[in-house]
C-alpha cells in the first residue's frame, strides 16, 4: 500500500491574498487536517469556503501524544495538511516533531511554499540579506542571555521574533551585547494593514518604542559583526 502524504501548508500572517492556490486546493483534498488553533483555522477555512470534517488541533501541548497515530495513518495511506495559526509550520510553530517522525518513518512530506514573516522583513531592512541566520523567539528567561552572548561575535544578519511586550527589553539587550550603533531594522505586523519599518541604529529603535508603546507582532533584524572590526 502506498503511503500517504504530509503536506506542510503555509498560511497568511496577515493578509488573505497571501494564500496560494495549491494551499487552498490541498486543505480541500486532504483527509485530515491538523491546526494550531482550531478556531483561528476555523475562521481561514470558512473564509476559502474549504468544508472539513476532519479538523485537528496540533499544538505544542499535545504533539508528542499525537505524533504516533499520525504516523500510523500516514502510512495507513491518509493524507495529512498541517497548518499554524499563521505563516510557515515549523517555523517558530508547530511541526518539526511530526515533520521528523514521519522522515523516520519513510513517510512522503511535501512543504507548500509560502507565506512567512522572516523573509519580508529581512529583505526590507535594507542589510545583508545573502547570508543570514535565523534566532526565532529569545528564550523567555533561562538561557536568554547566553543566547545573546553566543551572537556576539556573529557576522551574519540576524533575524529575531518578538511580541510586543518584550520588544523594548529585546533591543536594549542587544544593544548592550553588540553596541548600540549596532545597524537594525525593526518590522511589525508583516502584510497587515498597519504594516511599518523602522530603521536606524539599535540606540535610535530603543528611543522610539520607549517613547511610542510597541503593538502588533514584531521581526528584528540586526546587521552582523563588521568583519574588519
């Protein structure tokens, strides 16, 4: 019996436009469909008019549990459409567990290209964006500053995720680590209406958002280590 098919589906991080055609297609055909948050993928299907009676939550509370029987109908033959509340799954979401069980278990995994918030802002900072590395979210607490640390001597573009309650605290830490003249770009809810980028040094971001209180979903990015210095 031929295996079935995990399909890793992007989806907008703001604006709907942003859904591909083959992402809506296969949310149709697949037999299951696993989301972060089923009632915020409730409100996208409903929108892409996409009628499924087999609709899952996969979140990072409960993927360990569910990864195995997954599995065991991945290989049953069932196709599988994986989605996050918004962008890319795997991605600072849900989805490398399942992604890598199924690569053990010889299952078939095809990722849709699509929407992510990473890349834009990346690209609209105005720094180098041929090589990169990407950070994610900062540790919370414990390990944050040995993070931080370990970047210190980094020449690449850094990319960083962030919500707006730690953003502030964010930037002044980098800002101690890599100097505050340090170049960086700070862009905030990608592909919405209020869509903004600021730039300047990290000294100058800090002075704005302790001066304007910072809302929406922010992406950091900050030029590396100069080379010659």
């Amino acid at each position: 019996m031929k295996t079935g098919i995990l399909y890793i589906v992007p989806t907008p991080v703001g604006n709907m436009e942003d859904m591909t055609l083959r992402a809506i297609r296969i949310l149709k055909e697949a037999d299951v469909i696993l989301a972060e948050d089923t009632r915020t993928s409730g409100i996208l299907l409903k929108h892409f008019d996409i009628q499924h009676g087999a609709l899952y939550a996969h979140h990072k509370f409960n993927e360990h549990q569910t990864v195995e029987p997954l599995v065991r109908r991945l290989l049953a033959g069932e196709h599988v459409a994986l989605i996050s509340d918004a962008g890319t799954p795997g991605i600072s979401d849900p989805g490398f567990l399942l992604a890598r069980e199924c690569a053990k278990a010889g299952v078939e995994i095809q990722c849709l290209p699509g929407a992510t918030a990473c890349i834009p802002a990346l690209v609209n900072s105005g720094l180098p964006c041929d090589r990169f590395c990407f950070e994610g979210f900062l540790p919370q607490k414990k390990g944050r500053q040995t993070r931080i640390n370990a970047l210190v001597e980094e020449t690449r573009t850094m990319v960083f995720y962030e919500s707006p309650y730690r953003v502030l605290k964010t930037l002044t830490q980098l800002g101690e680590a890599f100097g505050k003249d340090r170049e960086a770009s700070v862009s905030r809810e990608i592909s919405k209406v209020h869509e903004e980028t600021l730039r300047g040094t990290l000294a100058e971001l800090i002075t704005h958002f302790t001066e304007t209180e910072p809302r929406g979903e922010f992406v950091i990015v900050v030029a590396g280590k100069d080379k010659n210095v």
